[in-house]
C-alpha cells in the first residue's frame, strides 16, 4: 500500500534510538573500521591480533658435558633439558627427539646457539654449527662459527661462542634444527650445567611466515 499523506522530514539516527548491544558484526561492513576508530586505552589482548607479539620462546640446555672427538659435525643428541630453574621460563614449548628440535608453530624464528668449550692442549680449532632440513630428511649447516684457540697457561683454556640464524617454519613437520660441533685432532670438552645455562639453545617466534 502506498504511503498516504505528508512524508515526515528524514532525521538522523541518535545513540538514544538504538539499544544497547544489538548491533552485531554482520551489520558493521568489511573494511570500515580502521585505526582511528579503535581507542588508544582499547588495551586489546595480543591474543586477538594474528602475527601480533612473541607466541614462542623457549630455551634449552646441555646439562651434562660432551667429549668431542670428531673433526667433522657431530650432533648433539642427549642430555638437553628445558631450562627450568627458578626464575626461568617459556611461551609455547618446543618439543625436542635425539638433539632433533621440532617446532610448536609455524613462522619465522631466531634460533641461537651459545656453546661453551673446554681446552686443555696447546692450539685447537673449534667449530659450532647450526643444522635445518625443509623435508624432515636432508639438513644442512645453516649457521656456523670457527674459533682458533692458542692456549697459553698449562691450566684449562675456555672458549665461548655464539651462532644465530633464521629459520622460516613454513611447515612443522617438515623444518627441524639441530645442533652439532667440530674440532681439531685434540680433544675438547664441550661443557654443560643442569642448573645454569652454559651450552644452550634459544628459540624466538618473531612473526608470521
């Protein structure tokens, strides 16, 4: 039926005119909101925002000393244990299988590696590596640091070093690390603690892949 008599002059809606928590998401169109609608003290939670903040940090450790004896890679496949003193802690865990690290989520991470050696002869070369694989198979060195070290005290020598690299996790079961170390014909510790981090392993979710 058509409308019959004087049409009323259109009026704005007001906030009066409508209640309270009836406008639902499907009412509010796609791509209208943008920044300057969201209040500065909004406070929203990382939790809602995909990619926003570090969604893993986890550490791991050597926590028995390791007796190196090959000038080739040797992986480092047991006594690691999550950091877990007083004090320390994680967001989202790796999980860990014979030195292999498999990781929780996909993305790019900061994988680290601070190893801590033990010299007792006269000159040696030390070397610690990174290792990744794309197909679960395959790994190659990634990461690598070569240390010369000239002993000049017949008493121990110490050597630290750090290696560093990022590893894009485009798929969890395929993209592992592990973590490995060389040195010269002499033999060299590698040490280790169980309650502090000396030989150690860090893994940063930096964002998406």
């Amino acid at each position: 039926m058509a409308f019959i008599g004087k049409k009323p002059t259109d009026a704005p809606l007001t906030s009066s005119d409508v209640a309270d928590g009836i406008i639902t998401s499907a009412k509010i169109a796609d791509g209208t909101i943008v920044n300057a609608d969201v209040n500065a003290s909004a406070a929203i939670s990382a939790s809602k925002l995909s990619g926003a903040g570090i969604s893993v940090a986890d550490q791991w450790r050597l926590n028995s000393a390791f007796s190196m004896t090959s000038s080739s890679f040797t992986a480092i496949t047991a006594n690691l244990e999550r950091v877990d003193t007083s004090g320390q802690g994680v967001i989202s865990a790796m999980t860990e299988s014979s030195g292999i690290f498999t990781f929780p989520s996909t993305g790019i991470y900061l994988v680290t590696a601070d190893f801590a050696y033990g010299v007792d002869n006269d000159s040696s070369w030390i070397e610690g590596t990174i290792q990744a694989t794309i197909n679960n198979a395959d790994y190659a060195s990634i990461a690598s640091n070569n240390t010369f070290i000239q002993r000049t005290e017949t008493t121990t020598t110490y050597q630290k070093q750090h290696v560093n690299s990022l590893v894009d996790v485009t798929n969890t079961t395929n993209v592992k690390v592990k973590f490995g170390v060389a040195r010269n014909s002499n033999t060299i510790s590698l040490l280790a603690n169980s309650a502090v981090n000396v030989t150690y392993f860090t893994f940063i979710r930096l964002g998406d892949t």
